[in-house]
C-alpha cells in the first residue's frame, strides 16, 4: 500500500507515514510510542534545523516552553536507540543547551551535502 499523498516524511533513509502512525529505516521496521512518534514527526518537520527545548516542550508535550525537564533528554536516547543501529548513519543530534537536530549526516559532526 502507497501512503496518502502529503502524509510521508523522509530524512535521508529514513521515513516516517504519519497516517499510519508507521516508522522505517532503509527495510527495517520502527516501532515508536506516541510520544516518541510527535516528536519524531516535530523534528522531520523541522529537519535541517535546531529545534529548540522550549518548542519542543510547547509543541510535543503541551507544556509552558518556561518549564525545564530532562523528559527531552530522556526521549532523545531512546529515539537514537531506536533510529540508529550499529553500523547506520546518525540521524539525531543533541546540541548543547539549544535543542534537538534531525538531519542526514556522513558521520558525527558533519553534515551531508545537500
């Protein structure tokens, strides 16, 4: 089955059905929380560009952007376990005291070409 037009997402090898609520990396299957799955979905929205703690706190757990946890952290680690196998490229950064990144890279720190 296709996806409905507008409702795929695709960082590098890695695409996101929101319709289906549906997660793949290259062959592999992914399987996400809810909450894992907004904020999966936030930052491929965003992909390409930081995505602020406050933003993330207001837009995927309905929260006052002034309010500060580690729920960010916490959800960030198990995303990268669960996006990035051994031997796969990153696809999640964390960038110090701003926010999260979602983007292709050739390896750690560098960015692919676009």
């Amino acid at each position: 089955q296709h996806p409905e037009p507008g409702t795929e997402l695709t960082v590098g090898d890695l695409v996101i059905d929101t319709a289906r609520h549906a997660v793949r990396r290259g062959n592999r299957v992914i399987q996400l929380t809810s909450r894992e799955f907004a904020l999966l979905v936030h930052l491929a929205r965003n992909a390409g560009r930081v995505v602020g703690r406050a933003e993330l706190m207001e837009q995927v757990w309905n929260d006052s952007p002034g309010s500060y946890s580690n729920i960010i952290d916490v959800y960030a680690g198990r995303l990268r376990r669960k996006l990035e196998k051994r031997g796969e490229t990153p696809l999640l950064t964390t960038v110090r005291a701003t926010g999260l990144l979602l983007e292709p890279t050739v390896s750690r720190g560098q960015r692919a070409p676009r």
